[in-house]
C-alpha cells in the first residue's frame, strides 16, 4: 500500500511540474554591437574616430508568467575589439508580446551592472592624481531597450533574434592623454559610455 501512494504522489507530482517546466526558457546566443559614440574624460568621440565595435556571449534564463509576458535574469561576457573594454554584466530582463496573433514577436528591456572584476590598486599618474584602477574587465552599468522574435520548433528547441539599442558603461578605462601644451602623454581613468546599435540571435532551450 505504501509502494503504491510513493508511486501516486511521484506521478502527481511530476504531472504538476511539467507545466511549470513548460514556462521555463534558457538561452545562449552571440550578440555584435556596432557602436555610434562613447563619452570619455568629458569628451565625445564618434565611431569614425574609433572604432567601436563589441563582441557579446549571452546567458538567459527566462520565466513565462503569461503567454505575453516573460521575465528572468542574465549574464554576458562583453569584449571589444578596440581598446581594453570587457565587462561580465548581470542583469534582469522583461518581455512582452503586444501581438496575440504573431506570439513570437516581443519587445524587451535589459537593465543591469558589471562589476569590477581583478585587482584594484592605486596608481600615481605623472600628473600627481591617485586614482584606482581595476586590472581586469571594467565596472559599470547596462541597459537594453529594443525588439525580437522567437521561433519555436519544439516547447525547448528554437532561436531567438533581436536588435536593440545597447546603453554601457565601461567604468576604470585607461586612456593615453596628450597634453598640447606641454607635448606630454600621459593616462587618466575614465568611465566610460558608450551608445551602440546591436543585433543577435540565441538558441533556445
């Protein structure tokens, strides 16, 4: 009798889980970024000036509150190809269909921070400033506002693409100063911001 209620709880239970685990998404998927501007030390420099562009491997893990509706967190490990931009964000994500007849189709907001990840230390530069500088991937905040479109071919098998408007900031960057007055070089710290258009694709599991 006891043999028999342990099998009945455990299929009753597992019959209530598949539901749930339905709801459940996780995502891995590559993300370029074409940067338009980055604001550095006070100054604005456009991407015909540096170039600007970043690498991004993403990992989403998503909960579908309703077939509209969909939340959850993520991480990215972000490089650029120029300059010693990275950064490892975490950040929470939000999704909503407006279409009930193209289900698919989504627009979403990311919001998020990296922090400072390898040893800080003081640094004296050569114009007498001590300033902290992270050796490692820089800190700083994310956001994310933008579209997407998700194919389904099974409940856990499927892509994902999207484009969106990428707002970052590279905190602890160390950029080369040239002094025309006294035609002196030397580094200073910025935290960074950078404006970039991105698009990506993810598969879905």
């Amino acid at each position: 009798m006891k043999t028999k209620l342990t099998v009945f709880l455990a299929a009753l239970l597992l019959w209530t889980a598949l539901p749930l685990q339905a709801q459940f998404h996780a995502e891995l998927g590559y993300r370029y970024g074409l940067g338009l501007n980055e604001q550095m030390l006070g100054e604005c420099v456009y991407r015909d000036q540096y170039k600007m562009y970043s690498n991004t491997i993403l990992l989403n893990f998503l909960y579908d509150i309703t077939p509209q509706m969909s939340a959850g967190a993520g991480v990215g490990f972000t490089l650029c190809e120029t300059g010693s931009h990275g950064s490892l964000p975490i950040y929470a994500t939000f999704r909503y269909a407006p279409i009930k007849k193209v289900p698919g189709f989504y627009a979403f907001t990311d919001l998020g921070y990296a922090p400072p990840i390898g040893p800080g230390k003081t640094v004296t530069w050569s114009m007498g400033q001590e300033q902290t500088r992270y050796e490692g991937l820089n800190y700083g905040w994310l956001w994310n506002l933008g579209v997407g479109y998700r194919i389904m071919f099974r409940k856990h098998f499927g892509l994902n693409f999207q484009l969106c408007y990428n707002l970052q900031q590279f905190g602890g960057t160390n950029i080369l100063v040239n002094n025309e007055t006294t035609q002196q070089s030397y580094y200073d710290i910025s935290n960074n911001l950078r404006h970039s258009l991105c698009a990506g694709v993810a598969l879905v599991f």
